[in-house]
C-alpha cells in the first residue's frame, strides 16, 4: 500500500484510502461485516457517531498497519477478541488476549446470579471469592457493582493473573478493594479467611477430554487449554471447588459457579453430598441449564 498522500487528521502521514474502501476490503477477506466494522473501528479509533462520520476520512500510515495486522490475524482463525485486544463485559472493558479465556454472556448471568445471592444475604459488607479469575471479569464486575464488597480473586496461572492485573489497574476505586492471589482453588488464602467468605463463585474448567474435539476450532486451538479441560469427566474441578467450599464459606453463605448444561444432575448431587442445601441450576441466557447456586 502506498504511503503517499495528504497528511491525515491527527498529522501523520496518510494512504491513499478511506476507512471506507478498509471497511469494504476487510467484509471481502473475512466474509464477516461485523468482524470488519469492529477492526476498523479498532484500527481507527471511531466509535459511536463518529464511526459513521469519519469513514470518508483519510486512513494514516500507523492506522493502516494495525488495520493490516489484525485482518491477517483474524483471517487466520485467531478469534476477534483476542484479535482486538479488548472486550466488554457487563459493565468492563476488558483486555484480553491468548492467556485468558475470553468472557462470554453465559458467564455474564453468573455475575447476575452471584449478586442476587449477595442481596438474598443482605450483609452490609461481604467477602467474595472468585476461584480461577482469568481476567478478572468476574471478581472486577462484582467489585464494581456491589458497594463495599471485598473480593479475593484466585488463578493457578501467573500468565492469567498478569492479564488481571492490567484490567484491575483500569477499575478505578473499586479496585483497591481486590486482592489477585496465585494458586490452585482454595489453597493460596490467608487461614483468616476460613468461616468468613460470604461468597465463593468460580467459572472453573468444565469441559472433558473426550469433549475436546466438538469444541469449536476457535475454541479448542486458540484459548488456554486449563482453562477449559478439567479432566476425564469435566467434573474435576466442579467437585474440588463444591467439596472445599463450605469450610470457608460464613453462615449462611453462597456458592454459585458455572457448569455446562449436561452437567446439572452431577452437579447437584456434589453440592449436596457436600452439605449444600438449597441446591439450584438456574438457566443462561439461553435457557440451558448453566448455574450451580448452593446454600449453607
């Protein structure tokens, strides 16, 4: 691509294209118009309104090179969000790249229910727990949107943990009330925090090993590979979480995670067996069973 032209509307130099023509060259290589339009508005920094007015406008040497790299990248399978660096969450915006797995709406209603759980308590100040963090999607929310909560944020992976730790340097006030701790489940905690979490709530690895392959190829070859599989079964990592979890929760108190839908009668049988009472799945988005709610 040719860099000669008329400088652009930040100064720089320009090609000699408009965001329009990238729009049209971007929908033509990938065969996605939304993947299209949320390179370009990635690559030129539009959004909103100013998308709309802006797309004759000419596209600056630097632009046009990020532009570039993310299409090839995309054109490669890579998934958009890992692509564009950053994705919205609830209320978040999100960085996000290959050591996380990329938040999804079904872990959204998990943040709704794990909230309704901290109403249903109605302490004035609680403690929550959110067990493998990954970017940090689910303790930032719950930080962000329950006033006053403490929250403790735990991930086996030092790689996941230094994503958190960039989106939890972007929250604000709400962060200094967020602790990032590494290791596996429970076992990284102070002993003080024994008997005192209100709330543990995890999106832990729930798919099997013989599932792997009917994941989608985005899926399966892009994002981390312990985040996703938990074992044999899928059921590994649900179980340690339900076992462990009533020695640290306060009473009463709350245990809400993620599972897949075909996993709901073993899931509830694990909270119940480890004295969980009520024990409820309540549906995504979708309505497929989606959320373990247990009570002590």
């Amino acid at each position: 691509m040719s860099v000669e032209g008329d400088g652009g509307a930040d100064g720089e130099p320009a090609v000699p294209v408009s965001w329009r023509e990238l729009l049209g060259e971007a929908r033509a290589r990938l065969g996605s118009p939304n993947d299209a339009r949320r390179i370009v508005e990635r690559a030129s920094g539009f959004d909103g309104a100013e998308y709309h007015l802006r797309l004759d406008d000419a596209v600056t040497v630097r632009s046009a090179a990020h532009f570039e790299q993310m299409v090839e990248r995309r054109a490669t399978g890579e998934p958009l969000q890992y692509v564009l660096g950053a994705w919205s969450f609830r209320t978040l915006d999100l960085y996000v790249d290959s050591r996380v797995l990329i938040p999804r709406p079904e872990t959204e209603v998990v943040v709704e229910v794990a909230m309704a759980e901290l109403r249903h308590l109605a302490r004035t100040s609680a403690v929550a727990l959110d067990l493998g963090t990954g970017s940090g999607a689910i303790a930032l929310s719950l930080a962000r949107e329950v006033v006053g909560i403490e929250v403790w944020a735990v991930d086996r992976s030092p790689d996941a943990l230094a994503v958190a730790r960039a989106n939890l340097a972007g929250l604000g006030r709400a962060g200094a009330r967020v602790r990032l701790v590494e290791g596996s489940w429970f076992e990284p905690l102070p002993p003080i925090l024994r008997g005192r979490i209100d709330l543990v709530v995890a999106n832990p690895p729930y798919v099997a090993e013989a599932e792997v392959d009917d994941l989608a190829p985005e899926v399966a070859h892009w994002e981390p590979r312990a985040a996703l599989v938990s074992g044999p079964t899928g059921l590994e990592q649900i179980a340690a979480i339900v076992e462990a979890a009533p020695r640290w929760l306060n009473r009463p108190g709350a245990l809400v995670v993620e599972i897949a839908p075909h996993q709901r009668a073993a899931a509830i049988s694990l909270a119940r067996d480890a004295g969980f009472d009520p024990v409820d799945v309540r549906p995504d988005l979708a309505g497929r069973a989606r959320v373990l709610v247990g009570r002590v």
